[in-house]
C-alpha cells in the first residue's frame, strides 16, 4: 500500500504524487490537513499514526517545499533514510530511486533501506492525475507548534522573482556598502537587487535578496553577475534567465561558461560605468 500525503485535493503538484504512486501500488490511500494551520512536525506525527496502522510500504509526497519538510519529520520520527525529489522509485530491500539533486543539474541514482520508504515526487517528473481525488483529512496533535502569521516581505520596487532585469552581486561586491553600484544599476533598469548565497551569509544582504537553489529562482530577460563565481548551487536559481551577463576579474570563473555576455574586470569600475553609459545615453 502507498500512502501520499496531498497539500490539497485541487493542488497541482500533490496530483502529481497521486499519479506517480499509483504507477507503483494499486493500493493508494491520501490523507490531507484541509485547512489546518501549518504544523509541519505535528502533520508528521499524524501520518506516523497513520503508518504505524496501516503499515505502508511507501510514504509519498508531493516535491513542494511543504512536502519536503514534512517527509523530512515523518523520516526523522520513524529513522528512516528520505529521499527527496524522486523522478521514479522501485520498491524492493533495498528500495531503487532516481532523483534529482543540485538544483535539477543532474540525477542520482541510489538505494534506500529500510520499510517504508518514505519519499517525495520531483515537480513535474510525470503527468498529474485528471480524475477527482479525495483525501482522508488528518488532525495534528494538540500540542503541536503551528505558524499562526505569514508577514509578508515588503519591498520599494519590482520584486526579484517578477523582475525582468536583476543585477546581482557575489562576495566579489568586497562588503554591504560596495552594494551601492549595484543598487544603482537595478534602478537604473527598473530591475531589483540579487546576491549569493555567500553574501547573506556574510550579513551583507538579507536572504530574501538571495538568488540560488536554496534562495529566490527567477526568470528575468537578462540576469547581470556581479563579482559572481558560479557556483552551481546559484547557477540553479538563475538558469530561467533569457540573457546573462557576467562581470568578474577572473577570467577562469565557471560562470562564464554559462554567460551569453562577458566582461573581464573590476565590477567596482565596470558597473559604475554601464551606469554612467546610460545617464549619459539618457541625457542625465
């Protein structure tokens, strides 16, 4: 048996799951929270409940970033492995899964001991379910921690994800102040202000400013790398740029191998003067 937990009975990515786990088992049984405040550690104990009595041989969810977490606390209750955006699985001791790892960059295929498998379905890895579902609603613990308040991130201008032009700087930037080129480029364009992920963890920006697999993922019509090595965990955030550019002194850096356009050279002197082309172009 194969039992999914669905974020929604109308979401797309959990009829995803139901469509993957049905490839694989006959017997597919949901479970959901309905409308129940999010409580990722206490939603794992109610599906653990679940297991313990029905005795599933795999424990699916859909590859979203509820999904992982609440798998990562169910595996962590049970001490089983997990693993985390599977494209396709074979139940077996051990188990076989494929999966995608750093950033959809490539596929690992690995095995999994111990019953039951507990895994997530990689976005998009097979068609979703067209028929209706229905989804047996669980209830958390009492006791359970839940997020009460989403605060949302306000933000003067275009926001990163929906901005058509993002100028980024990397730790090359050299400290939190050195961001002021690069703020000013961003509103010259009318785009918005990115960085890596070594510069929110320096404190120079906050994270909501990072673009890379673990940060913002954005889709700009050109993307401009500043002082940005490459790395492929940033690579992974910015590959929906139609265009990118990159600005770094270090002619060998791996970004450059990914870049549409390059500037060998100092981002300190290079970017002030694309602002200065354009206040001149723009007779300001």
């Amino acid at each position: 048996m194969a039992l999914v937990f669905v974020e929604g009975v109308d979401d797309e990515l959990s009829l995803q799951a139901v469509a993957f786990a049905r490839g694989i088992d006959d017997d597919v049984q949901l479970v959901s929270f309905g409308e129940a405040v999010y409580a990722p550690a206490g939603w794992a104990r109610a599906i653990v409940q679940e297991i313990e009595q029905g005795t599933p041989s795999i424990v699916l969810a859909p590859g979203s970033d509820r999904g992982n977490e609440v798998m990562a606390h169910v595996s962590a209750i049970l001490d089983r492995p997990f693993a985390a955006n599977c494209t396709s699985l074979t139940i077996g001791e051990p188990a076989s899964v494929t999966r995608v790892r750093w950033g959809g960059s490539l596929l690992e295929e690995a095995l999994v001991h111990g019953s039951p498998l507990v895994a997530t379905v990689a976005p998009h890895a097979v068609a979703a379910a067209s028929d209706a579902i229905d989804a047996r609603t669980l209830t958390a613990p009492e006791d359970s921690v839940a997020v009460r308040e989403r605060v949302a991130t306000v933000s003067a201008g275009v926001s990163l994800a929906d901005a058509d032009v993002v100028v980024s700087g990397g730790r090359g930037v050299g400290s939190a102040e050195g961001f002021a080129v690069i703020e000013e480029l961003a509103e010259l364009l009318g785009g918005a202000v990115g960085c890596s992920r070594a510069v929110t963890s320096a404190g120079w920006r906050p994270h909501t400013d990072q673009v890379g697999q673990t940060g913002t993922k954005i889709s700009p019509e050109i993307y401009i790398a500043c002082g940005i090595s490459g790395a492929t965990q940033h690579m992974a955030g910015c590959k929906g740029a139609k265009k990118l550019l990159a600005i770094n002194p270090d002619a060998e850096a791996s970004i450059f191998a990914s870049a549409d356009y390059a500037v060998i050279g100092d981002l300190h002197q290079v970017v002030p003067a694309i602002s200065a082309e354009i206040r001149k172009a723009r007779g300001t």
